[in-house]
C-alpha cells in the first residue's frame, strides 16, 4: 500500500474513533482556504481538536497518522519536540494551565479522507506539519516546520537534548567549506534576523523585509527587533523569489555542492521514502546548480544564525536567535505547491 492510500486510512480511522462533539473540532471544510493555509509555529488556539482532549486509544490512532507521514528521524524529531513543552513549563517557572503541555497539539483533517481532494493539520508550538491530498496522492507535503526550545541540554561533555543538530551542523559543515569570495558571497548579512523573514505567511510571497509579514501580538516584540535592524543590513536579509541571496551551487566545488546537497537532504529526508525520492527528483530536476545559500549573522556555535536554502522549487529557513541562542527554528516550503499551490489549481482547470 503506497503512503497516500496509508495516510487516508489512517486519517479515516482516527475520525472513525471520535464521539459526541470531537467531530465538529476535528473535521473543517477543505473549502475553508483560509483556515486550511493558516499555520504557526508559536502557541496559539487554532482549529482542531488537541490531544489533550482525545482519549489514549484516539491519541495512538493520531500518532498512527503523523507517523506515517513522516521518516523515522522526523517523527523522533517531532516526538521529542513535543515532549520538551515540559521543559519549556519549567524555563518558565513551572504554569500550571495547559499553555505549555505536550498534549497542546491540534490534529484537523480539511475534507474527508479519499475524497478527490482533502487534507490535515497537525499544528503547535514548533511542530507544524501540512499534507494536501488530491485524487490519492500527495499533492504537497508543506509547509513543514519542526523547531526546538530548548534547543540543547547539555551535560558535561555530552548532549541530553540536541533534536535539531543536523539541521545547524550541516549547514555550518557547508559554510566551513567555504572560503575567499564564495564565503563572502554566502554571508549576506553580519547580523541575523530574530526569526524566519517569511515567519508564518500563509503564501510565499514574490519578496519581503525583515518584519515585513503580519504577525499577531504575541510576537510584536520579534516584529519591531526585525524592523529595527540597520537599513542596510535589512535590505542585504530581503526575500526575493526571483533574485535569491547568497552563493549558488553554481559556483561551488564538487565538495561543496555535495554539502550542499547533503544539506538539502536534511529537510527532503523528513519525509518517507519513497515520498522523499520523488521530492529530491523534482529539486533535481528544477536544477541543483540554482540553488542558493545564504548565512546571516555571527559564525560561532551558540551566537545568533540563521541561513536559507533558495532553489527553483523549495526555499528552507531556519533561524537560531532567540532565548540566549537556545531557540531554533526551520521549515521547508514550496512557493508554488505549499497546501496544493499550483497542483490544486490544475486539478480545478482540468474540469474536476
């Protein structure tokens, strides 16, 4: 059974599980589009229906799910991030509601599931996962976002908590890689944005500043940093789609776009084989020497970083700023097929 045939299934199942009003938290209209594309990596009460609220066998039938859709390492990844909400409540002096548990997480299915076209959510703090289905096949596997807080618990010479690690260390191996021009054309900025520059747009737009993409209260504070970076710095950070930052693989040594491609991986291989060969060939094929890398901020493990990964079919950003360094987060999009993007609007001009 291929995953899409899986992952409906399994998506069917955990409906099939739900009683008395879970239901009408759980299943929204695929119609919704603003509801479907609307997604954030911070603490907020969004649609769903949380595991907090789901009984234990519901809450096995939801994990069934998300771990279907993901690679092994993903889903220890997202597990693991989940878990730490406990240490977070701690950091924060011990709340005792349920702002912070690892049961705030909200699952919701957009449609019914085999329908010719349908979808999921599974959203909370720093774990963001999207999947869009349409005529029994995965249409779009993002956004996907996992992040971490903490990032790292160290002890001694050891790590008890690192679930982010390959996301920086391959990034940094690259930039390591790098020296004379090719290193200066990577760094475009001495100073790091306090978060992503696209943070949680429900479309990626054709370009935007630091601070640019309407956020809610909560995160005023990371807005006005955003806004506040130098003018010059600031424009050096702009996303553009058509003119993409920092040093294309163009001009890289074979070395170094092996790197590259190894970093590329981090975020294909979050995804099950054989879902992430067929997202690796579309990057192949849109072209690997059209990718581009670009780091902004300080260079040294633990002080404030943030890269992007730009290519013809994917961008990645990931940012380590916040909480003294200890904060990361990273997702993958796709400008053109984030929630269904193009392959929806084809289904619908094809006469379905």
């Amino acid at each position: 059974m291929d995953i899409a045939s899986r992952m409906t299934d399994a998506a069917s199942a955990w409906l099939d599980s739900l009683a008395e009003d879970q239901p009408a938290k759980a299943s929204l209209s695929f119609g919704d589009t603003e509801e479907r594309t609307s997604w954030a990596y911070f603490p907020r009460m969004t649609k769903g229906l949380p595991l907090l609220e789901m009984g234990a066998r519901q809450q096995k039938l939801a994990h069934a799910l998300i771990a279907g859709a993901l690679s092994f390492q993903a889903y220890a990844k997202v597990v693991t991030v989940m878990a730490s909400e406990s240490l977070v409540n701690v950091m924060e002096r011990g709340r005792l509601d349920a702002f912070r548990d690892p049961r705030r997480y909200f699952l919701a299915v957009f449609g019914s599931p085999g329908d010719e076209r349908w979808g999921w959510r599974f959203e909370g703090h720093h774990v963001v996962l999207n999947f869009t289905l349409a005529d029994g096949e995965i249409a779009s596997p993002t956004p996907l976002f996992i992040g971490a807080q903490p990032a790292e618990v160290p002890h001694g010479h050891s790590m008890v908590l690192r679930p982010c690690a390959e996301e920086e260390d391959a990034a940094r191996e690259l930039l390591g890689s790098l020296d004379g021009d090719r290193r200066r054309r990577a760094i475009i900025a001495d100073v790091a944005p306090p978060d992503f520059v696209l943070m949680n747009s429900p479309v990626v737009p054709n370009a935007a500043l630091p601070g640019d993409i309407e956020a809610p209260p909560l995160l005023a504070n990371i807005v006005a940093e955003a806004k506040a970076i130098p003018p010059q710095q600031r424009e050096t950070l702009r996303f553009e789609r058509a003119r993409p930052r920092g040093l294309p693989a163009s001009v890289m040594d074979k070395a170094q776009a092996k790197l590259l491609s190894e970093l590329v991986d981090v975020y294909v291989e979050r995804l099950p084989e054989p879902l992430a060969a067929i997202e690796r060939e579309r990057i192949d094929r849109a072209g690997i020497d059209a990718i581009h890398f670009a780091w902004a901020g300080e260079t040294e493990r633990r002080r404030p970083h943030y890269y992007r990964l730009q290519g013809p079919s994917f961008l990645v950003e990931y940012d380590n700023t916040q909480n003294d360094v200890n904060h990361v987060h990273s997702v993958w999009r796709d400008p053109d097929r984030d929630f269904g993007g193009d392959l929806l609007r084809d289904h619908v001009r094809s006469g379905h």
